[in-house]
C-alpha cells in the first residue's frame, strides 16, 4: 500500500512531468518569449485549499530590478541542494533555456542585458492584481505574509512603516508573521500591531520577562475555507536579539522553540485542524530541518532567505514553499485535504513582470498617495552608475562594495566592514541613481556609520564569528544573513573549517601587507546592534561619496578567497 509521503513524491513528480506546478508552463513560454498576463496567471484550479504567499517585500512599493544570487554556498546536508545552486546549474536543474524570462527572473547571469530586454519586476499594484486574480478564481483563498514588510525604504523609515501598513492593508492579508518590523522598536510595533484587521501570529515570539507567549502574538488561527478548518501557525524570525539589536525590543525573546511549535501543532489538530500551514520567517535551510524535527506539518511557507524556487521542496509529509522577496513573485498552493489530510497539492510560482502584468488602479493610487509627501526627495538624482549594482550572495556584492569604498573615503579609514544583508534591489549599467535607490540598500533605524580602531586580532575574531552564522553546518547555528562586506581587506576563508579556523591569510589591501594581530587599524562600518554607537547616518556616508564621483564605476572584487565551497 502506497504511504502518503510516497503519494506526495508521486505528486511532485507528476507536476515536473507535466507542469501542474506552474513552473514548466510559463518557463516555456518564456522561452518563446511571448508572455502574457493571462498566461502568467493560468493555473488549473485544484483541490479545496487555496494559499497566496507573499514574503520579505522590504517596503518595495514600485517596480524594481533585482538581480538573483550568483553564489549560495551550502554546507554539511545542504551542500549542493537547493537553495544552494544558482547559475547555469541552477538552469540546468530547472529546465531553463539561457536568456529567457525564466532565466531573468529566476537566476544571475547576463543579468543586465536581460533586465533591459525583460524590463522591472514586482510593484505591489502589480502583486495585487495577481492576488485579485487568484481571489476570483478561488475567493476564499488565504492571503499569508511572511514578514520583513515594514522596512527597507525611504518612505517606511520616514512614516515608521505606517507606508507598508497602508498598503498591505489594500491587499487584505490573512496573517503575517515577523523580523525586520522589530527594528521600528517595540512601541511602535504595539502601536501598529493593536490596529491591524489581520492576525500578527508567532509561536515563538515569548515575553522575555516571564518566559511565556506574548499576548500581542497568537501563536496560531483558525479559517475556515473550502470546507477544510485551517490551522496558520507563525513563525517570527528566531534570533532577533543576535542578527538584530535586542535593545529595541527588550520585552520580546524568540528562538525556534521546536517543542512548543510541536505542541501548537498538537493543539490545533486536537481541536480539529484538518490541515496545519507555518507561515515561517526562519530561512530556509532551517525550515527543512524544523519539517524534519516537527510532525503534522502539512505546508511550510518559507521566508527569510530570499530564496525563489520553482518547485516545493517534499521533507518527510511536510511540502516547503520558497517565494522570494521584494514582490517579485507570488506564490500560489492548491491543496486537496480530505479527511484531514493532504492528499495532494499543486504549486505556481509566479513572476511579477511589471511590464507584462496590468497594474491595479486602487492600488497604483494608493501607493502614489504614500509616496506624494516625499517625491521630490524620492526621485533627486544623486549620480549615475556605469556598473551593474547588486547585492544578493554570501560575499562582496557591487552595492556593498561601493558602500564600503564611500566609508573608506569619507572616514577616512583603513579598512570598512557593512552587513550581510539580503535586502536592497539592483540597477544596472547607465541607470541614475536616486536617493530612493540609495536608501532602498541603506535604510534601518540604526543605521549610524561608526569609526573606530581595531586589533587585528578583533577583526578576525569579528570574520569568524560572522562565518559561523553562515556556514556552521547545523542550519539552526546559522543565526546571521551573508557574511559581512569587507573593504580595504583580502582575506581567505574555507567554510568547511570549524569555527576559528575558517579566516586566513588576512591583508591590508592598500599596503599588500599581512594583518598584524597586535597592530591597530582604524576601520568604519555601519548597523552596529550596540546601543548608543555615534556617527553620521550611513545613507549621508555614501550620498556624499557619490556626488563627489558623478559616475560610479565599482571595480572587480577578487579580494575574497573562497575555498570549501
């Protein structure tokens, strides 16, 4: 007799074969270029659940490029499986024909020119009519947020992320879970909380005094759709006080608390949950590893990573949906529960071409009414740039590294360091760049551009730590984002090395010289958790670098060694 989890492989591989899950149909028509609204929304109605997956938006209310990871090193059980492969394996592994639409949205290379065939990407008014679309095939369709939604922009810092609020409220989320939207501080994330018409779930967020669930987040809801009662768990981003400082939310604890999501679990099918979705902002590798540890999971709505796949990924009976960030896609899931069961599923992730999808009018000027107060600042223009710039990848992307040239410059340091962060789009060669763009990569409530001195020694210490978030090979010690951006400085680094041994070969760029353990370095950076660190704001750091050049030519960065990867 065939086991279920046999019959959901069996599942996952009939929709490959035959594009059930969505992917195959338009990356064909990718391929023949001839994209068309409707073709991108086509789905074959399935079953009696319907979910809508929208995560880590960060605040990206208009249209934007954004360039896909060209290295994301896995490591231990994860080496060389998804997320882990981009790039022409990547291609290869999904069926995609080099420089489609698919291969532009979904992948790296020849970005720029297939960014100037194949236009921007995302704008919420273009994520609504998705969601509008879905809601008229399947109107009692829940609409589930993932979180990072109220940060990363001119307008959120300015409004305290009351821009984002307005907006998602249009879109009539279901539930949303959270990490970023901690940074506002924990007052104005009450404030907000209090008034929102949707559920702010997380199982995991404690009150840190008294060690037991905030009141403010319910660990779970109910809805009942198709017939089939629903269970959304949350799942906060479990290490805010490490990735983030803990000084702006000193009420709140978090971790991932497995037993107690094994518990909710247990609660909600014991008050007859016939079907149990996590909307989960742990990242995805730690995702996979929950499914493995916690049973009855039907469905895993990742977020965190910003990882855009094409397929879910099957662990045990538990199906793991990744829907990439900054609403250049939407996700969509048809679920067939029967008897309390999934019996099956079928996935359509879908990309948000601004070009090609009409945009919701209520909610084109709901956006534009956002935006009006700050326009003329929105759309200055501070220089231009001759390089593509980009973020996404474990190490030094071009945003980063011009970042890290203008705290050089402006601080006159020896060496500059800027975090790992995921978030930011990309422009490419021959854009302007606007103070929109540049705060889309800089804005965060502490973002204060610090200059101090450093041993060596502490700045290997800082670069092992840091490694460690990212490649110990227990994704639940993978606590941080990318590793952190250097400037001024080369290094090696074998991430197969345990913790301590990973950084060698440390060099001061501008000399050719080792780094000296015991010598003193003068180094700038920016996103320090400690409380009360001074400097200017790190988005006047670098506007002034980038008046003072016109144009931006960010030159290539081969000062980082990889090996082990």
């Amino acid at each position: 007799m065939i086991s279920r989890r046999d019959f959901l492989q069996v599942s996952m591989a009939a929709s490959a074969l035959v594009g059930a899950s969505g992917f195959g149909n338009w990356s064909r028509l990718a391929a023949q270029q001839a994209l068309t609204q409707d073709q991108l929304l086509q789905f074959d109605t399935f079953g009696n659940v319907s979910l809508i997956h929208v995560t880590d938006i960060h605040a990206q209310l208009k249209p934007i490029y954004f360039r896909e990871p060209s290295v994301n090193i896995g490591v231990g059980g994860n080496r060389g499986a998804v997320p882990h492969v981009t790039g022409a394996d990547f291609r290869k592994l999904y069926g995609i024909d080099d420089g489609s639409p698919s291969h532009y949205a979904l992948s790296s290379g020849d970005f720029s020119s297939l960014a100037k065939a194949y236009g921007r990407v995302g704008g919420l008014d273009r994520v609504a009519t998705v969601v509008n679309a879905i809601r008229a095939d399947r109107p009692d369709a829940l609409l589930l947020d993932g979180g990072d939604t109220w940060h990363g922009s001119y307008t959120c810092y300015h409004t305290e992320g009351q821009d984002m609020v307005n907006v998602m409220n249009g879109l009539k989320p279901d539930a949303m879970t959270f990490h970023w939207e901690f940074t506002l501080g924990s007052d104005r994330v009450a404030e907000i909380v209090e008034g929102l018409p949707f559920a702010a779930l997380g199982q995991n967020i404690f009150d840190a005094e008294w060690d037991e669930p905030a009141e403010l987040f319910p660990p779970y809801k109910f809805f009942e759709r198709g017939g089939v009662k629903i269970a959304v768990i949350g799942q906060a981003f479990p290490y805010m006080p490490i990735a983030n400082p803990g000084w702006m939310f000193p009420e709140y604890s978090f971790g991932i608390r497995d037993e107690n999501m094994q518990a909710m679990v247990d609660e909600v099918r014991a008050k007859g949950a016939e079907c149990v979705v996590c909307l989960s902002h742990n990242g995805f590798d730690v995702d996979k590893s929950m499914a493995s540890k916690v049973t009855g999971i039907d469905v895993i709505l990742s977020g965190h990573t910003h990882d855009a796949l094409p397929e879910p990924v099957l662990v045990g009976e538990t199906i793991v949906v990744a829907s990439g960030s900054n609403g250049k896609f939407v996700s969509r899931v048809d679920l067939d529960i029967q008897n309390g069961r999934m019996m099956g599923f079928r996935h359509k992730l879908i990309p948000i071409f601004s070009d090609v999808i009409t945009p919701d009018p209520e909610m084109t000027a709901l956006i534009d009414e956002q935006r009006a107060p700050f326009k003329a600042e929105l759309e200055e223009v501070i220089g231009q740039t001759d390089s593509l710039l980009y973020r996404r990848g474990n190490f030094n992307g071009t945003w980063d590294d011009l970042i890290c040239d203008a705290l050089m410059s402006e601080r006159e340091a020896d060496i500059a360091m800027s975090p790992g962060v995921r978030w930011g789009p990309s422009l490419i060669p021959g854009d302007d760049i606007t103070r929109e763009d540049l705060w889309n990569v800089t804005s965060m409530s502490y973002g204060k551009a610090y200059r101090s001195e450093m041993t060596g020694e502490f700045i290997k210490v800082i670069l092992e730590d840091v490694a460690d978030n990212i490649f110990n090979p227990d994704p639940y010690y993978q606590q941080g984002g990318d590793m952190v951006r250097i400037g001024g400085m080369g290094y090696r680094i074998d991430v197969r090395k345990p913790q301590g041994e990973r950084i060698t070969d440390m060099v001061l760029l501008k000399t050719g010289e080792a780094i000296d353990p015991a010598k003193n370095y003068i180094v700038a950076g920016w996103a320090s958790v400690n409380e009360g660190t001074e400097g200017p704001q790190i988005w006047d750091v670098v506007e002034a670098h980038i008046k003072k050049l016109g144009t931006v030519t960010v030159q290539s960065n081969d000062s980082v060694t990889v090996v082990g990867a």
